[in-house]
C-alpha cells in the first residue's frame, strides 16, 4: 500500500505543473551557451538576440524523445508566426551539442536553435529542472520581452500547448504595447 502511494505520488508530482521559480515580471537571467542550428555549431547569447526583438525560451527534456520531438516540430511550423511578431525562439536542454546539432536539423527543420546546457547552469537559473529528474529540463516555456523581463511563463510535459501559449502571451505583450494609452 505504501508502495503505491509513494508511486502515485511521483507520478502527480511529475505530471502536475510545477511552478517555476521565475515569474511574470521577474529579470529573466542572461547567458550564453553553444547552440546548433541548422546543425551549424555556434554561441548562443540571450542579450544579443534580446536586442533583436523578445524571445521564446523553452526547456525540454532530451533530443529526439517523442514529446521532444513533437514540440520542437510544433515550434519549428510556428517560426514564421513568431517572426511576424518580431519573435525568436530557442530551446534549452542538458544534452550535448552533438546531440542538439542533430536534433536541430531533423526535429527543428533547421528553423530555431536549440541550445546545450549540458552542466546545468541555464537550467538552474531558470528553475527549469524536472523535479522528479533533475538531471533533465523541464518542459516550460518562457516569453522574454527584449528588457528581459519575464512577460510569459507556462509549465507542462504536454508538449503541444507551449506554441499556442507562447503564442498568444507574445500577442498579448505585443497589442498592449500598440494600444493607445
């Protein structure tokens, strides 16, 4: 009995959204890391693609995990949409860039840069470590306007709601910075 209460448990704690320890109007953590894109290895820094317009941070688990993959296909169709709201996304995992630089040709269709964290640092920062395996990221996504404030932050293993939730947080940030005051 004490057996499968501790088992359920585990299972909840790992399927419930945790709360990430960044929220809403909090100074996102800056940083810079290798990234691969278009299985082209480079240095990925948040404060030069900050200057471009906001970001679209995402954590996922592990390169070429079915959800992974399915959420990295799910952002690289939405790239243009995210573009068309002045957007760029990157994703972050604990994988190596050997890994990433694979990963971003098949699963990103070359389309956004997904980024190695292989010591943890951007993980810890962004309290994005799954609990129940904190050698894994967590599946959240944040939405980083260009002063590095948080504006967005959605936690889930489902990983086919985070487009459509950092979607339309960046819609939201973008009318009410059009809206006359």
């Amino acid at each position: 009995m004490l057996r499968t209460l501790a088992l359920l448990l585990t299972l909840a704690l790992a399927w419930s959204p945790a709360h990430a320890a960044l929220d809403i109007g909090d100074a996102a953590p800056d940083f810079t890391t290798e990234a691969a894109l278009g299985g082209k290895v480079y240095r990925f820094s948040l404060a030069e693609s900050l200057r471009k317009g906001p970001v679209v941070l995402y954590f996922f688990p592990a390169a070429f995990s079915e959800g992974c993959s399915v959420e990295a296909h799910e952002f690289a169709e939405a790239v243009a949409q995210y573009e068309a709201l002045g957007a760029s996304v990157v994703g972050v995992s604990a994988d190596d860039i050997e890994t990433l630089s694979r990963f971003s040709v098949k699963a990103c269709q070359g389309k956004f840069p997904v980024a190695s964290d292989e010591n943890q640092t951007v993980i810890t920062a962004y309290d994005a470590a799954l609990p129940t395996r904190p050698e894994y990221a967590n599946r959240i996504s944040y939405v980083i306007a260009p002063n590095r404030t948080i504006v967005y932050q959605y936690t889930s293993l489902n990983p086919v709601k985070h487009v459509e939730k950092t979607l339309g947080a960046l819609r939201e940030w973008s009318a009410s910075r059009t809206a006359p005051r």
